[in-house]
C-alpha cells in the first residue's frame, strides 16, 4: 500500500486493534525524510479513544499504553518494558539503525504482542541490512498470529507541494505555479526537503518573486546535502566516479550511458553501480534508469568533485548524449562549454538553435544565442553564423530587448562580411518597428538595410522594402510606401525567391487593405496558404491577419473571423508567435465593435499581462481597455489606459490606434467641458492622420474632432476636415469609414444650426436628425451596436430640440430632481417624429445599458426627462424613498462611483453641481457610504 503522510496516519488507525483482538503490526517504509518519525509523533498525539471522542476530535486511537522505541538510540526501552503484558502501542522509529542485538531484543517483543496490542515500525528501505527485511535474517516467526501490513510512504504530489509553500511563503509571497513546479521538480515532492527549500528560499534577499531561476539559485538544503555526500564518501574511490557521473548527466539514465560516462570499464562501472545502490547514493527511479532520489541532490555532488576530473565527465557527457535520437543540442552545448571546447560548445549552440527554429521554439533559440553571443570573445566566424540565426527568430518570435542590444552592437563589427551585417540590419529594423514601437529608429535601420542587400543579396533587400511598405506608423505619407511597393515588387520578382515574393504580397495585403484599394480582397486571395514551404506558409499567415486587422478598420467584420481563424492556424502550424499574438489583438477590436463587450475588460488587462514586455503587441488592449473606461464612466481609468499606462510613447503608435485613442480623448475633454483642449488634441491627431493619407483611419476620429472645433469656434476648420475626409476617401470601400463620414456630416449640420428658435434652425436640426438616422442605420448594417446608440441618440436630440413647442424650460426638470419625485413620462406634443425621437431614446438608453456603458445610459435617460413637463409633487401613494435610493440618486451614485466629478456628473445629467451634490449626500446617508467610492457597496 502506498500512502501519503495524512492517507497513511488515517490506515494506521483503522488497522489498530479492538480490545481482545489478534495484534497488528505495521511496517511503514519511507526513504530519507518522507516523514516517516513525523507519522509516528502524530500517531502518538492522538490520544482520545475513538469511543470517547467528540464530533469535532481527529480520529482517535484504542485506549492503549504507548511506548516510543528509537533505534540506534542507548538500545530502545528498559529492558523490563521488553516483556509487557498489558494491550500496548509499540512506536519503532528508524528499525534500519538497530544493530543485532537490538534486533533480537525488538524480535522478542513483535513475536510476542499480546492481544490487543500494536506495533508500527518504521525504516529506510534504502538502508536495511537486508533488502526486503525490516527485521533482519531469517525471517519473523509469529506465534500469536498477528495481522501484518505493510505501508510505503510516497512524496508529496505538486499540489501538496502548493500548499506548503503557501503555509512557508504566503499566497501573494511568490508562491506562483512557475516556483511551485520547480520546487516539486527538483525536490522529488521529498517532504523534509521541500521544507528545507522552501525554508532557503523564503530567506533570499532581495525577496522571493516566485520564478525557477531563484529556486534554482536558493541551492542545496545542508540536510540533503550532507545526507548525500556522506553516502558518496562511504563507497571505495574506485566507485565513486559512477555518482559523479550520475550528478554530471543530472537525470535517471540508463546504466550503459552511466557507465560510459564514468570512465570505468564495463566489468568496474557494474560494481560501482551496485555498490553506489547498496549504499543509498544512487537510486532506480524508473525501471532501469538510473540517478538521484532527489533530483536537487546532483548538484551538491557536482560541487565536490574535482575541477579536472569534472571536465572529463562533461566531455564524455556531450559525447554521449550526441548519440541519442533525437539529440538534444542545446544540452550537449552545455557539456561542451564545461568541458572548456569551446569549437565544440559554438558548433552546438548552432545546431541547438536551428533545430528550435525549425520546430518553431523560437524563444527558446533566443536566449541561447543571446547568452551565447554576449560572451567575449567569440571568434568573428562564429559570430557571422549565430547573429543571423539570433536575428531570424527574434523577428519570427517575441520581444527581447536583449536581442536589440546584442544585434545594434553586432552590426557595427567592420570585420562582418556586408551581407551579413546587412542581414542584420534587416532584422534589427525589423525587430525596432515591430516588436519594440521603435519606428523611426526602425525605419532609418531598414532603408540602410535596402541599401547594404541590394547588391549582394536581392531576396534579403525585397524583404526590407517590403517593411517599409506597411504604413501604420506615423511620419511617412501613402505615396512613399507605394514608392517602395514598385521597388520592393522588382526586387522578389528578380531573386526568384518564392518566399520572399510572398513576403512582400503580404505587406501588399496589408497596404491595399488600409487605404480601402478596391483590388485588396484579390489580393488576399493569392496568398499561398496551402503552399508546402513553411517560410511561404508563415509569409501567408502574416498576409492573413494584415488582412483581418485592416478589415476590421474598415468595418467588414463578417469577414474578419474567417481571415483570423486561416491565419492563426497556419501562424501556430508555422511557427510564428509574434503573428499569432498580434491576431489576439485584432480579436479584442472586433469584440469591441460587434458589441460583444461582456468579459471584454478582463481579456484586455490578461492580454497585457501576458505581453507586459511587449507593449506595441499590447496596444490593441489598451486602446480597447481605455474604450471601455470611457462608456463606463470610469474616467479616472481612461485616460491611463488610452496613455498605455506609460510602457509606450502614444506618439509612436500606429496611426488607426492613434486616431482612435484620440478621438475617445477628445470626446473625454468635451464632456467634461474642457473644450479648448478637445480642439488643440483635434488639430493634432488630424495632421497626423492627414499626413499619411490612409483616410478610413479618420474614421474613430472624425466626428470628435469636428464637435471639439466647432465648439470651440473653428467651424471654418471643421469643415475643410469633412471635406478632406470625403475626399480621402474616394469611392473606397470603407464602410466603417462611410458611416462616421455621415456622422460628421450630421454633427456639423446640428451646430451649424442658427441659434435663434426659427424655422431655419428646425430645417436644419430635423437636417441633421436625417444625417444621424443614415449613420446609425450603416452602423446597424456593419454591425456596430454601440456607435449605432450613439448616432440614434444624435438623432433623437436633434429632432427633440426641434420640437420647440412646449419643450419646457430645463430648469423644470432640474427642480423635478431636486424634490427627488417621480411621474410617467409625458411627451411634449404628439407630433409623430417626437413620440418617435422618444422611442428611439429610450430604446438607446437600454442598448447603453445591455453593453454596460454607464456614462451613456445615464445621459440618454437624462436627455428624455428634460422633455418631461414641471412636477409640482408626488401623486398620492407613490413611495418617498425615505429608506431607498431613488432612481436619480441610484444613477448619480452610480456616476459618482465611476469616478466622475460633480461637475462631469452635472454635465451629463443635465443637472446643476449643487443638485448633484445633494443627491450623493443623500445616497451616502440612506447606505451608510463613508465616501463617494464607497457608495458602489451594499447599497439597499
């Protein structure tokens, strides 16, 4: 029976006998610290009977005289207690320390238990005299016929490790799965030792963050290390060197390769082998592999042994492990650089690095070859091998600022051959725009980079032309990327390199797509996704999802799924990261869009997590992040997360994300009426977006852009905008962009407006209501719920405003809220367009509402109650909140917990600041809040 040490406490008590019944002996096996004295000492603290224990008592034990019997230790008990005759609980700790006499003694009283009596006895298999034979030779004879069992202690599995190292280091004191696995790992779960580990890393300066490499440097216990270290010493030297090997190959081998790694010949190393096993040194974890019960254990023999011989043992270690299919060559670089061969070690680290990236490790080839070429003295042949490896999977791969360093130094090296240095610089561009938001840096790197390949290397040069190809980042117009278009097309055609023809169609894909080209969806449709050469494959899994992320811009959302699901597959059968990373972001914009916003928030701030050292990666999450904050009303977020937190300069951000984040800026400064600055943010997101000329990008800023200006005064400005953007965009097919186009259109149709109550301000606001109409029934079609809210909202106001007979003085509404009643609503006349606006209105209001856009709920239904008639009281038997929120506290309170300022909260409710005020007061009272946050709590 195998048991864990709380599995085993509980056998041992319900195998313990009743009054009168035959004597149990137990025999409990465990190897060094498994904890087999701790069961005992649990065994011996039980001491209530079972009939006599309470509901909330641990299991009990008969009501027997217990005695303790340490082996090794001044013999055991008095020899008078050797022959008790009463019911007794014998405790034999550690029966493998007894010597003969000792083990005739403890054979006379196990032979003759009296009935009702018990024996546990524990030892380390490992170290009995006999194997097999807890008590020695000849066997046991049992004249009273006790029942004998046999218990054997296992290690702790990964979630007892869990819990051990939360008791030791707390939840949140770097207990993460990382540490946990390690400890588990190089403990064997051997509980006295995890307790030891955990004990050395709890101790670490500076504190404990949770990761493999601090275990690993925590080192080994002194208890295991001695335990160890003297069962080496007890073989003969001539034995010794099998241990050695095993710490050196450091995991269970099998006894061919153990052997030959210790130098000893066949006949020798099969002796050493089974003396090493006699002793406990080495163990048999697997059925013929041999190695160290506790993996951490090799370590502190590989510390003892000598310099030269040591390098022997990895010499003949890397010889070995090159032998075996398939062979592990990062491994074996390893070896060879301990053995001091460094051609050997350099020749490894190239093979280990090019049989990861061929099965798409491609993280794990660079830090090999980033600790590898950030070793001095590297000879300048090898350097010229590895750096274009480490380049290649850096770009292919994630970000590694590391890899930037290493490759910027590499890259001034006169002595490197001009296409290797040119290589380089490919992918050093490559890497600074596209992993690091370096761009302007990146594209000064990728145009030297053309240059330096053009002679020498045609297929290397198309693929830095194509880079510069992709216009999403700032400081460079269309045309100049359509320049390198024709150069970049020349070059692939004239390499004849079939991957890099696909290479620059896919940033054609991604250019034709951006501007709304009407042959972009042709285009997709030559990308070689069935092609069979992976370099083409992964070339067609870029095209894709440059496809899928331009689409989404464009508003084609039903055909963004498709192009993301094709190009993520192909992306993870390729071997490329950083391309599936990116479809991760595309796929948070879609959602945010189709209004699939539930659980949206959370998959943004886990995305950003997990590329917390990639933040240009991250930047669809924190724009879509900030997005959300800002529908919600959680101002103080917004802002934070539309600035990336400040792990990315916004200025270097890609022009689609730019606009968008600083049309919600925008639209934030408007509502909280700071309207010169909306106007001043306006003017400089538009020439950034106006400089480069992909104009369906305007789309997420031009109707906030056009409000802030015309508010601000600067009509004649706003106007050359709408004008521009229309112009921009052509007879593209861009149908997100079309739809905020009319919007545009319909917000300076509403503020150009006369201000006098006339018949040409009505014209022209039922003018702007028809434009707000067409731009939430294009929204429907796209579909994008919440832009869609938002146009019919425009609408409805304008039509509402129009409707100038009987609208009420909105004082009226503010003195309603004020003496906190509550009536039906009323229409203000029945004219059809009106009753409608108010339908539609409030059917905007529960849109904002099911998507969770606070801010916005709460302006709609403020809007439909400045069209309510004065209320001069509350109608008999309506209730008077006395004890409950009423709905217009429910909704500032609301606001006020979102973080909004009593002006902001004013501002959206049509309300005055000291109405708002008085409303949070009251909210505070009637829920006992102790501030304006804490009014999100408990509410009645």
């Amino acid at each position: 029976m195998i048991t864990t040490g709380g599995s085993a406490l509980r056998s041992l008590v319900r195998a313990l006998p009743g009054p009168d019944a035959d004597p149990v002996l137990m025999f409990v096996e465990g190897a060094a610290g498994e904890g087999k004295s701790h069961l005992l000492q649990e065994l011996a603290d039980l001491q209530r009977p079972a009939d006599r224990r309470g509901p909330a008592d641990p299991p009990g034990v008969p009501d027997l005289a217990r005695l303790w019997w340490r082996c090794g230790t001044e013999g055991g008990p008095p020899e008078e207690d050797e022959h008790r005759r009463e019911p007794t609980l014998w405790l034999v700790d550690d029966v493998h320390r007894a010597d003969e006499d000792e083990l005739r003694r403890l054979r006379r009283v196990l032979e003759g238990l009296e009935r009702g009596s018990a024996a546990v006895v524990t030892y380390r298999p490992e170290e009995l005299p006999v194997p097999g034979l807890p008590l020695g030779s000849p066997p046991m004879t049992y004249p009273n016929r006790p029942t004998v069992l046999r218990s054997r202690l296992a290690p702790w599995d990964e979630e007892r490790v869990r819990r051990a190292a939360a008791e030791a280091l707390g939840e949140s004191g770097g207990c993460t799965a990382e540490a946990v696995t390690r400890i588990h790992e190089r403990t064997g779960g051997v509980p006295r030792v995890v307790v030891d580990l955990l004990a050395m890393v709890r101790g670490q300066w500076p504190a404990f963050t949770g990761t493999a490499a601090e275990v690993d440097a925590a080192g080994v216990p002194p208890r295991l290390a001695e335990l160890v270290l003297s069962r080496t010493h007890a073989l003969s030297p001539v034995h010794r060197p099998v241990v050695w090997a095993a710490a050196v190959l450091d995991g269970p081998v099998g006894r061919e390769e153990l052997i030959a790694v210790s130098g000893l010949g066949a006949a020798t190393g099969n002796s050493a082998l089974l003396r090493a096993l006699e002793s406990a040194a080495l163990a048999e974890p697997a059925e013929g592999r041999y190695g160290f019960a506790v993996p951490l254990a090799a370590s502190a023999v590989r510390a003892t042994v000598p310099g030269p011989v040591r390098q022997d043992l990895h010499r003949r270690t890397a010889n070995v492990l090159s032998r075996r299919h398939p062979v592990d060559w990062a491994a074996v670089a390893g070896h060879h650089r301990a053995a001091g061969d460094s051609p050997r070690w350099l020749r490894a680290v190239e093979k280990a690095a090019e049989a990861a990236e061929a099965s798409g490790r491609h993280q794990q080839a660079i830090t090999l070859l980033e600790r590898t070429l950030a070793t001095p003295d590297i000879p300048p042949q090898a350097r010229a091998r590895l750096a274009p490896l480490l380049a290649r999977n850096a770009v292919t791969g994630l970000r590694s600022d590391q890899t930037v360093d290493v490759l910027a130094q590499i890259v001034q090296d006169t002595a490197l051959p001009p296409a290797v240095r040119g290589e380089l610089r490919l992918d050093l561009g490559l890497m600074l725009c596209n992993q690091m938001g370096r761009f302007p840096e990146g594209w000064r790197v990728l145009e030297i980079a053309a240059a330096e390949l053009r002679d020498v290397r045609s297929a290397l040069a198309a693929r830095a032309m194509a880079a510069l190809v992709l216009p999403y980042h700032p400081g460079v117009s269309l045309d100049v990327h359509q320049a390198w278009l024709i150069k970049a097309v020349a070059a692939a055609d004239d390499s004849g390199d079939e991957a890099m023809r696909t290479a620059v169609l896919a940033n054609h894909v991604g250019l034709a797509m951006s501007w709304a080209d009407p042959e972009a969806w042709d285009l997709v449709a030559k990308l070689p996704v069935e092609s069979t050469d992976p370099a083409c494959a992964r070339q067609a899994a870029r095209g894709l999802c440059n496809a899928a992320d331009s689409a989404v811009w464009l508003g084609f959302y039903g055909r963004v799924d498709d192009l993301l699901t094709r190009g993520r597959e192909l992306s993870a059968r390729t071997g490329a990261p950083y391309t599936e990373h990116s479809a991760l972001g595309t796929l948070l914009l879609q959602a945010w869009w189709t209004g699939q916003w539930l659980g949206l928030a959370e998959r943004c701030e886990e995305f950003i997590t997990a590329t917390a050292d990639m933040p240009l990666i991250a930047s669809d999450a924190y724009l879509v992040r900030g997005l959300l904050a800002v529908a919600q009303g959680d101002w103080g977020e917004a802002k934070s997360w539309l600035f990336q937190r400040g792990t990315f300069g916004t200025e270097n951000l890609p022009v689609p994300l730019g606009a968008a984040a600083a049309g919600a800026l925008i639209r934030l400064a408007l509502a909280r009426q700071e309207v010169t600055v909306a106007a001043e943010q306006a003017r400089s997101a538009w020439k950034v977006v106006a400089e480069k000329g992909v104009w369906p990008w305007a789309a997420e800023l031009a109707p906030w852009a056009v409000e802030a200006l015309v508010r601000a005064g600067d009509s004649g400005t706003a106007h050359t905008m709408v004008r521009n953007f229309a112009q921009g965009l052509g007879r593209g097919d861009a149908p997100a962009a079309r739809a905020a186009l009319v919007w545009s259109r319909a917000v300076l149709t509403e503020t150009d407006a006369p201000a006098s109550q006339d018949r040409e301000r009505r014209s022209g606001l039922l003018e702007a209501a028809k434009l707000y109409g067409e731009a939430a029934a294009a929204y429907a079609e796209l579909p994008r719920p919440y832009s869609q809210a938002l146009t019919m909202e425009g609408a409805a106001r304008c039509v509402l405003a129009a409707d100038t007979e009987g609208a009420g003085d909105p004082a009226q509404g503010e003195e309603a809220d004020a003496a906190d009643t509550a009536v039906a609503p009323a229409p203000v006349s029945d004219d059809p367009a009106t009753l409608t606006a108010l339908t539609d209105l409030e059917s905007c209001a529960q849109r904002f509402t099911d998507l969770g856009a606070v801010w916005d709920a709460a302006r709609a239904r403020a809007l439909l109650r400045t069209r309510q008639p004065a209320r001069k009281g509350r109608p008999p038997g309506r209730p008077s909140h006395a004890d409950q929120l009423s709905p217009r506290e429910e909704e500032v309170a609301q606001l006020a917990v979102s973080g909004l300022t009593n002006r902001e909260i004013a501002a959206t409710l049509h309300l005055s600041p000291r109405t708002v005020e008085q409303h949070i007061a009251g909210a505070m009272r009637k829920t006992g809040a102790l501030s304006r946050r804490d009014l999100g709590r408990g509410r009645p």
